[in-house]
C-alpha cells in the first residue's frame, strides 16, 4: 500500500505540525505523542468558517473570563474552547447512550496551546497560497432537513425518531399553508390535502 505524497508540511511551534497530503487531507499532529486531528478538505472548510468564533472565545480565556465553545466540523469532530484548559481543543466525540444525549471527548484529537492556536492561524493562510484548490472546496449543502439530518457529516448521531418528527412537522406545515381558495367562503377542500399527504414523499415510511 503506497502511503500519499505530503505536498505541505507547517510548523506550529514545539512537537506540532500541520501536514497537507497530496488528496488535500490535512493533518495537525504531534510528532512526539502521535495524538492527530484529521480534516477531509469538506472539515477543513468548515474548521477555517469557524476561526474567527474560535479566536473570540479563547481571547475572552485568555482573560479569565468564563467560556464555553464547541462547534461540529464534520462527523464526530468538535472543535472546542473552555475557559477550564487554555487550548484549543480539536478531537472526536461520542454519543454516550447511557445518559441520553451527552456527547463526551474520545482520546482521538489534539489539544492546541495558544500558542500552537496562533501559528495554526497563519498556516491556514500558507495553506490557501499553497494549494489553491482547497479555496473551490463547498461546505456541505442539503435541499432539506431531512436530507441533512441523512447525512453523517452533518447529523453523525441522528435517530429515525428525529427524521419521523421532521416528516410529521412538515406535513402539518402543507396542512397549515396548502388552503385551496378557489371555492367562495375560502373552506378548506380536506379530500384534497389527503390526496396531497398521501402522494408526499416525506411521509414515505421510514427504513
């Protein structure tokens, strides 16, 4: 198996660097410990959209001010900034089934000092001068809720429940904006939005 071609390869201070392969996946790694944060050119983007929110929060650490902050970048990857650490934390969390909803940190990921944060900053700037074809990368886009909520980069943790109540609350919406106001006193013609609901295809049922 042929490893990829490392076309940039950034230093951010200490043991940490952030590597760009040759099929523009990039990596911020720790030489020493091997800890890593992985970015498909999709995350990358997102992570990029997100640096200003980020700066903002770890100025207001830096200061001794109370902060929390935590942003998806893409499936099961957060970026993350609490006034408890003075890093920036990029990592993998998991859904932990045994209290509901609460999302907690795995080992996989890195946590960034400020100063790592500051030179990971200008490397985004190299990146994009490096290699231009990571400026014509989109962030992910979906037509509907419920094509997003399908979507493992988007909604890594969704639930056939969550879509089942998407599908019901937009076919109330038809329901509430679908008035037929052709016939004189403005009735509403309840055979034909069942006709309507019938034929939608998102009260097909869910798989």
């Amino acid at each position: 198996m042929s490893l990829l071609k490392i076309v940039l390869s950034l230093d951010l201070g200490g043991n940490r660097r952030l590597v760009v392969h040759e099929n523009n996946e990039v990596f911020v790694k720790d030489l020493a410990t091997k800890k890593c944060a992985f970015f498909t050119p999709l995350r990358w983007k997102r992570f990029i959209g997100l640096i200003a929110d980020i700066e903002e929060h770890a100025q207001l650490s830096l200061v001794g001010k109370t902060t929390h902050y935590m942003q998806q970048i893409g499936g099961t990857w957060y970026v993350s900034v609490d006034s408890k650490f003075l890093t920036v934390d990029i990592r993998q969390w998991y859904e932990d089934l045994r209290s509901g909803t609460s999302l907690k940190p795995t080992r996989v990921g890195i946590a960034l000092t400020y100063f790592n944060w500051e030179k990971l900053k200008k490397a985004v700037v190299e990146v994009d001068d490096e290699i231009p074809a990571m400026l014509a990368v989109s962030p992910c886009w979906h037509e509907s809720q419920i094509d997003q909520m399908f979507c493992d980069e988007c909604s890594p943790f969704h639930k056939v429940k969550d879509v089942a109540n998407v599908r019901a609350a937009e076919a109330a919406e038809i329901l509430t904006i679908d008035t037929d106001f052709n016939t004189s006193d403005h009735a509403v013609d309840f055979t034909q939005r069942g006709k309507k609901l019938r034929m939608n295809p998102l009260l097909s049922t869910v798989e």
